[in-house]
C-alpha cells in the first residue's frame, strides 16, 4: 500500500493520539477522523490504529463509493491528510479508507469469510498435467555476479537525484551477444536503522541509516535466468519510492524515465565494451533487440510505461530520458503490479502474475494488462495471467521478505490469530511458503523469456490457458487464461451485444443492479477493479443466475463475428470461490440462423474468501468439430449460449474466442499517444476566463479513447468517445472561472482518459486546478455567558471576518487559567466530555490535563456566525469560582501565538 514506515521509525506527533474533532456540519465523523485547521483550508484526516505498512497499492479516501482523493502520507506510519480543496466537509458522509479495494478503516476487516467455519474448507484445485518444456530447470551455464554504481540522475518533479544502481547476474562463457533481462522492484520503505526494527519512506537516507537493497531481491530469478543464457540486471529506485507519493502517475513515468536510463547505458556498453563498469565487463555482450523487462508491484506498471515509451516518446517536459529508443523490448513480466492508469502495451507481449493472496495490491488490478488490451491494436500479442494460488504480495522479493531480508520485513497478507484466513493464513493448505513462491515465480519468468525472448512455442501452453503445469513450480497450484496470440473473432460484452437470459453487467458501477458484482458479494473480482471513476462505460461482462439446469443465456452480437481458421471456441468464465463443478453446455449460431452444440465444460471456482480477489475467470476450450460438422459458417458466427447443466449457480462470462496454437509474430502498430498535462491557475478578483486542459496527442494514425470529466464537487463522470489524431483538437474541455474576493478552496478540474480502439494513453490523468487567492477570513470571539452558575452552560459566539466560499474550522484547545481554581472534569457534563475528547471524567482533574480537548467551531459556506458551549453540571459541593479558558490553535492545532481567546467563569450555585 501507499504508505510510510512502520511507525516505529518516527517519533509520534505531539497529538496523534488524541480524539478527532467532530465534523463541520454537526455530526460526528468516525473513529479515527478529524477535520484540522493545516494549511490555507484545512485537511481531513485519519489516523490508523496500527501502523500502516509503505507498499504499492495507493490509499485512497472515499465518501460511500465517491472517490473523494488521495492523502498524503504522515511520517509516522499511521496519519493520512488530504487537503479540503479534494473534499467539501458537508459531503462527507460514509467515510472509508481504502487501498486496491480493501478497507484499511472498517472494525472486523480481517474476519474470515461467512459460511467459512474450518481452515480445511479450503482444498487446492488438482494438479495440471505436466508441460513437455519446463523452464525453470537450470540451464547449461555457471553464473557470475558483480555490481555497478553510476552517477544519480534528476527526474521530471523530484526534487532529490535518484540513484543508478544495478546488479548483474551474466552467464559464464556464453558466447555471442546475449539477451538483455531488466528487474525492476517496486514501492517499499526505503531506508532503514541497522540492528533494529526501524524503517522509513525518506530519501535520501537520514544519517544512522542504509538504504534497503530491495534492487538485491529477484538474485535467485537472476541466476535462473543467466543460467539459461540470459545477462540480467536489477536497479534500484529507492530514490522514486521515497519521493512518488505526491506524483499523479504514482511514479510510473519516472520509473519509465529510470529504466531507459539504464537501457541507454547498456546500449553505449554494447558499442562500446571498454567503456563498462567491471560487473557488465565480466558479462557477454547483451543484445539489445532481445530485451525483456520484469517488474514487480509499481515496478510492474513502471516497465509497461518503459515499453510504451520505448515506442511512442512521451511529452520531453515530463521525461526523465531524451534519447532514442536503441533496444527492442520483447516482452514485459508484471508481478502483482499496479496499473493505476489502466493503460496496457497492446503491441508488447506480456505476462502478468497475480498473487492470489495479495495483501497490498489486494484487487489484483494487473488483469487489466490483460483485459485492457483487447480490441485496442493488432491482437497478435500474447497477453496472459498467471494467478498463483496461495502467493502473497512481498515473497517474491527476497529483500522484502521476513528470515531473508537485511532490512526489517513482513508478509504483507496480515494475518489475525483470531480469525484466521482458511485460504491465506501462513501454515493453511493453499498457503504457500516464501521458498515455494520464490520458485515458482522464478519458474514462471523463465518461461516468459523463453517465449517472448526466445520464441520458444512449447511453453506457450505455460502460460495461455491451455491446463499445463510447470514441475519446477511445485507444489504451487499455477491458473492461466490469456487473450492475444492466436485468438481470432473475439466475442466480446463490451462491444454491441443484446442478452436473453442473463444480464448484461457494468464491471464498475456505484448501482448494485448495475454492476457485475453486487453490493453483497464477499471478495473481489480482480477484471473488475476500480478505476478514477465510479461508473466506466462499455467495460462489461455477462452475468447469469440459474436455479434450474437448462435455462439458456443466449448472446447475440450485432454484427457477425468471424472464427474461420480456429480450432476451438476459448472462453473466460467464472463462478463463486469454492463452488466446483459447475457445468456449461456451449453453443454457436451462424448468421443464417445454423446452430450446433459444440459440447460441454466444466468450471471450479478458485479458493477464496472475503479478504481475496478469486472470481478470477478459467479459460474453457471446446473444439468447433461439431460446427463444421453442422454446416455452420464460422466466419459469420451470430449468437453464443450458455445452458447450465447444474441445479443452480452463478457464472460471469468475460469473453469468448476462435483458438488455435502457437504464437504468431508481433509487429507495434503505429498509434497516436494523448498525454494529459495539468494547467495551474489563479482564482481572480472578478470576471470569468476560460481556460482548456492541456492535451498532447502525438504519434501516428488515427485512434479512439474514451474521455471522463469529472465534477469538481460531485465527483462524477460525464464521457464520450473521442477520435484522436496528432494535430488534431478534438480533446478539447473547457473550464471557465469565475473571479471572485471571496476565500475558497483549491477546485480541480479533472479529466481521465482510456484507450479504446488504436490508441495509447500514456497520462491519463490531469486538468486545470483554479487556486484561491483571497485571505482567509479572521476568527473573532464574542462573550454570550462567560459567566455562569453552576448548571449552566458557558456560550461564546464565534465570527468570521468574512464569508467563504467553503467550509471554515476554528479549533481551540483548553489552556491552563494563569491564576484562581480551575473548572475541572467533575464539572461538565460527563457526555460531552467523552464527546469532545473521548476522556472520562475520573479521575477528577483540571481540564487542561484533559489531552485532546478542543472547542470546533464550523462554518458552513457563506456562514459568519456559530456557537461553541461548554456544558456545565451542579454539585453539592461547596467551592470558591472556578474558571477556564481556550486559545485558538494555528494550522497544526497548536495554541496560535496572540491567537484568540474563550475565557469563562462558573459561580457556585449553593
């Protein structure tokens, strides 16, 4: 998750610990929540119980299911701020926080599953038939290992250099040029204390600390590789991971910038042996048109962007290289990767591995390196999953991993002795060890170079749904499915299909009959992960619930779609975790109205429970022998049914294509790029201007995305679809802004964009952010009874110098009176107390020991006026008068030097 070190490493916060302030509107936010007063407008903020772990998956707030932004992280692991100009506090009703779909705010999150009682509930699919090949067999060739430090480079919005690291596993005596492998790590802590538990987010490093060698961690994948043939490097980038949290991309860019840096050096080596460190000296010569990059969680959406880039140049202001592109990337690996811009190589072969019991990027959202690029290019490229049942996040990085790393380390699947996951939790049938994940990890690598690099077609079956194992993967149960490569004719729900018998279901959509999964699904789907919108358009699948065997979803395309030349009909489907045995009969339709029953399938659901992302869908094939033998024209195919041949279930069918084996050639098309820029702006004492978002559209051809414009206050999408050409304007979004003297806050303007039909997207986010200019208003304080008997609540008025256009909040904090007795906590209402400061009135004491205790005052927009009261109670005791008094706080709730204050008396009422 995007967080920060462990909050060990940093010393808490004056007030971290205290109670959360009530919301502006009245009502209480939740646990954990406050409202504060930092910087021009204040900041809502949470904080975690325990410490928050810095990993890849993004934290995010949201109201309900309106994403309301992304905070920035505190440096003590468990405190999140994001600014009041991404969330106006009267919206903020149905707070939650969460990161790749998992709530990190919700008591109970780690509970096991319903209707999961005992850990043998989960039982391991059965072992696939073993593949011919198996790439993870050592190789021919002894390894050597060296290592190589060059001068930092300044990336595009960093402020600090970031390191050029990298070590090399080459083999011994291969002769010839040899590929080029490029590992790339992705976001961890990254620096820690030595002979200790610390660990931080800084960069560079603080004195008394190392940076962590996450860059040493895939040395075991290193030597398989180089083993077979392979010169391999893994870099280091620390310096990005301790500096990406404010960018919009969450660094991809940069780590793009950061690995064609390396690539540009390996090129001047290649020309130029005497001129390389000694580590790449000791190594072959690589060959630069066979490269492939592997990278791991951000690694993994940074080696995408590296691919894209290395076809259709980004923007040169938002670069980090400038240079041309003097390497061939042959294929990409994704391990447990991002994709927050859900923007797919199309033409670059990929293999992305899903690790079924992620803890960080819990939504598995890598499967839209898959899912992501159908319909968008040529479709030759093979682009496969490989979900690794019982894997967590962290194992594959041996440097990340507890008992193996220098630095501290965690599995990051956490574990709750008192609920233990029947799936996930360490020690359970389906759980894997980190020596057994480590294996097949590295085993799964190997075969992708062997086919994206090397071209060997007897993997293949590895890796794109064709029911084969790898031995050396063992005991790991491995899954595959895949689009590309020699599929043809994809029968897709995305595009114009009618549906009989089930129902045509929306991948993201805040409505529960909308979307595919309800709101009363447990666990997640990892084909449909959310994006930057609530709703998405035209990204589906079909649905079907039966209760009866025989009742036939039947789907009908609107034009034909062509299987001519396939062998069989692939489909991707799903059901419920652990439901087995659920069977499908499948039939096909020509357009002349021919049908012929092609046979039947079988599908078991993955093991699963709440806390997993297994309606992850199988790949099903059957043969078209019984079509041609119908007479069927398969080069017009009209309609698919599905008929359940079970007593009652549920399935969800991706798509469906013509299939026959082997891996045809692939050759990039040539595509426009749009690239999205940010336009920051000045409110205006009056007037309205118009301004436009800034749009790049560069490159060659003509192609489609999808544009969303997103409402500053609502946070809601309009789109449309958009023809793009370089040259062209057809992206055009204006914003107009009203000047006004009034103070405000920040108000972004944002546009997304996706790919949809040849086209890439390489920033897809960005907008025009119009800046306040106008002071904010001066707090005032007026007596309405500062002087009370007991029983009577003490009352001020609260002012403003001036109306805002958003919402205002004055804190004061209690503060010891300098002279008399002070109101004590047997004094006020002990309700209110607990309130306001979640503290009991025992022992007795004097309020300023009470921690945390603060008056809120809120002001609603245009709003000058409000009340704070302190709520005292009537004893019998007899006792002198007794007083208290409150300071305003500044932007870090500290008392405000000179600021305003509540002062109050309470008489004795005997």
């Amino acid at each position: 998750m995007a967080g920060t070190a462990p909050a060990s490493a940093q010393p808490q916060p004056p007030h971290a610990d205290r109670p959360f302030a009530p919301s502006t509107d009245g009502g209480a936010l939740p646990p954990g929540w406050r409202v504060t007063g930092d910087g021009a407008v204040g900041q809502l903020e949470w904080h975690s119980a325990t410490p928050v772990p810095m990993g890849d998956a993004r934290v995010e707030f949201y109201a309900g299911d309106r994403l309301i932004g992304r905070p920035r992280p505190g440096e003590d692991g468990r405190t999140y701020r994001l600014a009041l100009d991404k969330a106006r506090t009267t919206d903020l009703h149905g707070l939650q926080v969460r990161a790749a779909g998992r709530r990190l705010d919700a008591p109970g999150a780690t509970a096991h599953a319903p209707g999961r009682s005992s850990l043998t509930a989960a039982q391991p699919p059965a072992p696939l038939p073993a593949n011919g090949v198996d790439p993870g067999r050592p190789g021919p060739y002894r390894t050597v290992t060296g290592e190589y430090s060059l001068k930092s480079v300044r990336l595009p919005g960093f402020s600090a250099p970031v390191e050029m690291r990298g070590v090399v596993v080459a083999p011994q005596g291969a002769a010839g040029r040899r590929p080029l492998a490029l590992f790339l790590h992705g976001r961890h802590a990254t620096c820690y204390k030595p002979h200790s538990e610390e660990a931080t987010g800084d960069w560079p490093c603080p004195a008394g600390t190392r940076p962590i060698p996450s860059y040493r961690g895939y040395l075991q994948d290193q030597r398989l590789l180089a083993s077979q043939g392979y010169v391999t490097v893994s870099i280091s980038a620390d310096g990005i991971n301790g500096q990406d949290w404010a960018a919009e991309d969450g660094g991809a860019q940069a780590r793009s910038s950061l690995v064609r840096q390396h690539l540009a050096r390996w090129a001047d080596w290649a020309a130029r042996p005497s001129s390389a460190p000694d580590a790449v000296r000791h190594a072959p010569t690589a060959d630069l048109s066979r490269v492939l990059l592997v990278g791991h969680s951000r690694g993994g959406e940074g080696v995408n962007r590296a691919a894209m880039d290395s076809l259709y140049p980004p923007p040169a202001d938002q670069d980090g290289y400038h240079g041309p592109a003097r390497w061939h990337i042959s294929g990409t690996v994704l391990i447990g990767p991002t994709i927050f811009g859900q923007n797919p190589v199309a033409d670059v072969p990929s293999t992305t591995i899903l690790p079924g019991c992620d803890g960080d990027v819990s939504d598995l959202q890598g499967e839209v390196y898959v899912d992501g690029t159908r319909g968008v290019s040529r479709g030759t490229a093979l682009h496969s999953a490989v979900y690794v049942i019982g894997a967590d996040h962290n194992f594959f990085n041996t440097e990340w991993t507890p008992g193996k790393a220098q630095a501290p380390a965690e599995d990051d699947f956490y574990d709750d002795p008192d609920h233990r996951d029947p799936v996930c939790s360490p020690g359970t049938r389906t759980r894997l060890t980190a020596d057994q994940q480590h294996r097949a990890g590295a085993t799964y690598i190997a075969a992708a170079a062997r086919l994206f690099v090397a071209g060997d077609d007897r993997v293949r079956p590895l890796l794109d749904g064709s029911g084969f194992r790898a031995p050396s993967a063992d005991p790991a149960r491995v899954l595959t499915h895949a689009v590309g490569a020699g599929r043809t004719g994809g029968l897709l729900p995305d595009g114009p299909v009618s549906v009989t018998g089930g129902r045509l279901c929306s991948a993201v959509d805040p409505s529960p009959s909308a979307a595919c999964l309800g709101s009363g699904t447990t666990g997640l789907s990892p084909h449909f992960a959310q994006w930057d919108t609530a709703r998405e358009t035209g990204r589906r699948a079909v649905a079907l619930r039966w209760s009866a065997a025989g009742s036939t979803a039947r789907i009908r395309y609107a034009a034909p779609v062509s299987l001519k030349g396939s062998g069989s009909l692939a489909l991707r489907l799903f059901v419920p975790p652990n439901t087995p045995g659920t069977r499908l009969d499948v039939a096909l339709t020509d357009a002349s109205g021919r049908r012929a029953v092609l046979g039947r399938v079988r599908v078991d659901g993955l093991p699963g429970t709440e806390r997993t992302a297994s309606y992850w869908a199988r790949e099903l094939r059957v043969p078209l022998t019984a079509a041609v033998r119908a007479g069927l024209d398969l080069r017009r195919i009209a309609a698919l049914e599905l008929t359940p041949r079970s007593g009652s279930g549920r399935a969800w069918l991706m798509d469906a294509w013509g299939w026959r084996p082997g891996t045809p050639a692939v050759r990039a098309a040539a595509l426009p790029r749009v690239d999205i820029g940010r336009l920051t702006v000045k409110e205006g004492d009056s007037g309205v201007r118009t301004y436009r978002v800034p749009v790049r559209v560069s490159g060659h051809g003509t192609g489609q995305i999808r544009l969303y414009v997103l409402d500053p206050v609502t946070g809601k999408a309009g789109d449309r679809l958009v023809t793009v050409r370089p040259g062209g304007h057809a992206v055009d979004v204006p914003v107009r802004v009203a000047g006004n003297t009034r103070f405000g806050e920040d108000l972004p303007y944002d546009v997304v964009v996706k790919a949809v039909h040849t086209s890439v997207v390489g920033s897809h986010r960005g907008g025009v952010t119009v800046e306040n200019d106008d002071p904010r208003p001066t707090v005032t304080v007026t007596p309405l009874a500062d002087r009370v008997t007991e029983g009577k609540p003490l009352k001020w008025r609260i002012g403003l110098s001036a109306p805002a256009d958003t919402d205002i909040v004055a804190a004061f904090l209690v503060r010891p009176v300098p002279q008399g007795p002070e109101l004590s906590t047997k004094d006020v209402d002990a309700g209110w107390l607990r309130d306001v400061s979640g503290e009991s009135p025992d022992p007795e004491r004097p309020l300023s020991q009470v921690q945390g205790l603060y008056l809120v005052a809120g002001f609603r927009p245009g709003e000058v006026s409000t009340e704070v009261t302190v709520p005292t109670v009537q004893d019998r005791v007899k006792e002198p008068a007794e007083s208290v008094r409150f300071q305003l706080t500044d932007d870090s709730w500290e008392p405000q030097e000179g600021g305003a204050l509540l002062t109050g008396t309470v008489l004795d009422a005997s």
